[in-house]
C-alpha cells in the first residue's frame, strides 16, 4: 500500500502544480472573499474574526483562513500556493483516506481505483486548487464520517468529536450532520440480524467539540458582537434552509443535488450507482463489509435527501458526499476488471492517469484563457506588477470599486471606501492614490477638480480601462 499512496500522492501533486502554473481565477467562483480574510489574518493581525474588502464579517468559521495564513506567515505574503495548499492537501488527504478504507475492507484493486475514481473527476480537479472551504470540508467530513463508522465498532468516540470539531470550523454544524449519516445503516443493520449496536460514551468527547467550536464563537463574538450571529446563524445556516436570493423556498429545487451528483462526478457516478443499487439488491456476506457498503450507501443517499430539503442549491455543496460515492465506484470497477492480469490493470491505471492529466492541463491552460474572469484576474497581477514598478509598497493607495484580486497581488488588506471618500482624498495636499472602475463617477464628485488626476498604471493598456489607479502627483 505504501507505493500505492506514493502514487496517489504523486498524481494530486501533479494536478496542483497544473492549476497553479496555469493563469488564475481568482475573481471566479467567489474566491476573492476566503483570499481576503487570509490577508486579513496575516496583515492585520485578524486571527479570531475576519473581514472582507468590504468591511462585512466572515461568512465561514476560521480553520482554512487559519490553515492557509499559518502557510504564508513564513514569508509574510500570502501567495496563490500558499492560499490554495490547505485545498491541495485537504484533497489528498481525502484520496488517501480513500484509498486505506477501499484497500482493508474491499480489496487492493478496490481501494486504488477509488482513489484514483475521485481524483480523476471534476470534484477534485476543482477543488485542488479553489480557494475556498470545499476542499477542506469534503476531507473533514469524510474523516468524520470513517471515524464515526470505526466508533461504531469500538466504541470510542472521542477522535470522531474532534474531527467533528474541525469539520465545524470549516463551514459549521452540517459537517457534523453529513459524517454521522452514515450511521442510520445501524437500523438497517438490526433489521438483518446483526447485532452490534451503536455504543460507548460521549461525554469527554462533546465537551471537547463544545470547547473548541463554541470557544472560538464567543472569542469571535466578543470581537465583532451581533453581526457574526446574523451572518452565520442568520444568513447562511438558516437562510440557506428557508430561502435563496430567488424567492425560492426549502424543497423547491428538490431534484437538483441528484442531478449535480450525477453530472460533477461523472462518469464516475454512473458506476457508483449501479454500486448503490448492488448494496441494496446485493449485500456482502461478510459483516464487516456489509456494514461498510451500507454506511456508505446512507451517507451518500441521506447527504442527498438533506441537501434537496434546502433552497440554496449549489453545485458544489454535493462535494463531501464523493468519498462515499467514490468507494462504491470504485468496488464497483474492481469486480469489472477482476479477469484483467496485473500488468494490464498496472498499464491501464497509468493510461486512465495520463488521459486524465492530459484533459486537466487543456482545460487549466488553454481553455481557461479564454475566459473572462480568468483575463481579468490575470490583468489584476499585471496591474499590481506596473504599481510595484511606478512605487514601493509604501503608496498610499485607496481602493474604491476595484476587484480584490488587484490588492491580493499586492499584498494588502485594505477596507473598499466609497467613492466620495476618495475624491477627498484626491482633492486634499497629502500625497494621495486612488484604484478605481468607475473614473468617470470619481471625476464627477471631484466637480471640476480633476485637472491634477494623474495616471499611474491602468489594465488594459489600450482601449477602455478595466482599473485604472490615479493619484494626485506622481509617486517618484
């Protein structure tokens, strides 16, 4: 199993060093704000509680703000690797989690090809590189749910609750629902006969969990009062359940997370589901990977039935169900492939690797030029590349309505202000510089007053300015 990690290992490090040579997306897929609350940890000193450019607080808990901060602290900036490694690592370990639980309770072949089943689908060549939670929640989530399966049969519970706890600060208490679905397979179980039951004591373990979650959440409180309340517990937890920025009501995109599985896991999720009907029509003998195949089968069907009860739907919240999905597959694929000899399975897994490294690099590096957010992204680096040039990073530079991405390539957090702010700074003595979209709308609360505006640097150099950054002398 060791050489077998190794490859596993070797494949997710190939598809990130892919996506983070290839142009950025950073204004893409709602980036921006996770990449903002890293600089504000790492800039502003901000650990508990953190702000977007826009001075509006956390949406998430703190674990992958804090996993990629403590990355970038030994240099000080926060880069793209350094933003994007918790979701590369998060990603692996999820593969080889994958890969240990296929290899003892199915077989080798089992266990390789669910891991190379979830790394070589959309889900994870996504997330790999995404600055944003995904990654980190399908790893925790899939730790909490075998934890919860190996609690099951030990009794001990402890490890389950604190991986529970990491789970929960990384994008609150569904991590908790999603890795203990698994374990209503126990009544399923008890209707076959079985008779180990769910046991053992909790209480160490809860005070842990409470102690970790709910002592950041007073720290955080304490820090910014009322408004963490309204954003998480308000806005995203419930208002996710009741409603989305459509008016649509909980069950009314019910048919919508089977529908996302099936396409973001293709074609993967074809075999996981003739996997899932085999749990059913099909059991294994053996106990152990009976209970197994059924615990999967719950935590995948019952993540679905809980996501379909929400009304906010989004793709990409189906992602910490693939590990199980994946593991069914992957049995699956052993069974069809058990005639194949060794050498042709060890020549095929190398050509499904290759197939899939292949479309991972065309799709990262030649159509992903051609899309806007990623033009505009990779514009935002040039432009903090001219500012740098024309300035040291001592410039008193304002931003207004510019994209964040354009002070992420440079380093700073700083607080968007409004556009009759910036005027007044333009229109004071102090030496004064301003990124700004809107030029016009600037020029026009200066009232006349702009016969000074000087153009540091602008993106695109030709044509109408996407950004453009004025000051009221020039710097050098």
């Amino acid at each position: 199993m060791y050489r077998v990690a190794l490859l596993i290992t070797a494949l997710t490090v190939a598809l990130f060093a892919i996506r983070i040579t290839g142009p950025s997306d950073l204004m893409d897929k709602d980036q921006e704000r996770p990449a903002a609350y890293v600089l504000d940890a790492v800039r502003n000193g901000n650990w508990i509680c953190q702000r977007d450019w826009l001075g509006a607080v956390t949406s998430k808990p703190p674990l992958y703000t804090w996993l990629a901060a403590l990355a970038s602290l030994p240099t000080g900036r926060v880069s793209l690797v350094t933003l994007m490694l918790p979701a590369a690592l998060a990603t692996l370990g999820a593969s080889l989690l994958v890969l240990g639980v296929g290899w003892t309770f199915f077989d080798r072949r089992a266990g390789l090809l669910a891991a190379l089943t979830y790394l070589l689908s959309f889900v994870a060549m996504k997330q790999v590189a995404l600055a944003r939670t995904d990654g980190l929640f399908s790893f925790t989530v899939a730790l909490v749910a075998m934890l919860a399966f190996r609690a099951w049969s030990t009794g001990r519970w402890t490890w389950f609750w604190l991986a529970a706890a990491a789970a929960t600060l990384t994008k609150g208490p569904l991590g908790v629902v999603l890795g203990a679905a698994g374990l209503t397979a126990r009544w399923w179980e008890a209707r076959s006969g079985a008779t180990l039951r769910l046991r053992g004591n909790h209480v160490a373990g809860v005070v842990l969990f409470l102690v970790i979650t709910a002592g950041w959440f007073g720290l955080a409180y304490r820090q910014v009062g009322h408004e963490l309340v309204d954003q998480m517990l308000g806005s995203e937890l419930v208002g996710h359940v009741v409603g989305d920025n459509k008016g649509a009501g909980p069950l009314a995109n019910c048919y919508k997370p089977l529908l996302y599985f099936l396409a973001r896991f293709a074609p993967w999720s074809v075999v996981a589901c003739v996997g899932l009907v085999r749990v059913v029509r099909r059991p294994a003998a053996a106990e152990p990977e009976r209970r197994l195949e059924r615990f999967l089968f719950c935590w995948c069907v019952v993540g679905l039935l809980l996501f379909s009860v929400g009304a906010h739907q989004r793709g990409d919240l189906i992602f910490p169900l693939v590990p199980a999905a994946a593991l069914l597959a992957g049995r699956e694929l052993a069974r069809w492939v058990r005639p194949v000899g060794a050498r042709a399975f060890g020549c095929g897994v190398v050509v499904v690797m290759a197939g899939g490294l292949g479309i991972d690099w065309h799709n990262c590096h030649v159509q992903a030029r051609q899309e806007t957010c990623t033009q505009q992204t990779e514009g935002m680096r040039v432009l903090a590349d001219q500012i740098r040039q024309q300035a040291d990073e001592s410039l008193p530079l304002t931003h207004v309505d510019d994209p964040f991405a354009l002070q992420f390539f440079l380093n700073t957090m700083q607080t968007a202000v409004p556009v009759e702010r910036a005027a007044k700074l333009l229109q004071g003595d102090a030496p004064a510089f301003v990124a700004v979209r809107n030029l016009p709308a600037l020029k026009n609360q200066m009232a006349g007053d702009d016969s000074r505006l000087q153009v540091l640097a602008r993106w695109p150099s030709t044509g109408e300015a996407f950004v453009t950054v004025v000051g009221n002398r020039l710097s050098r």
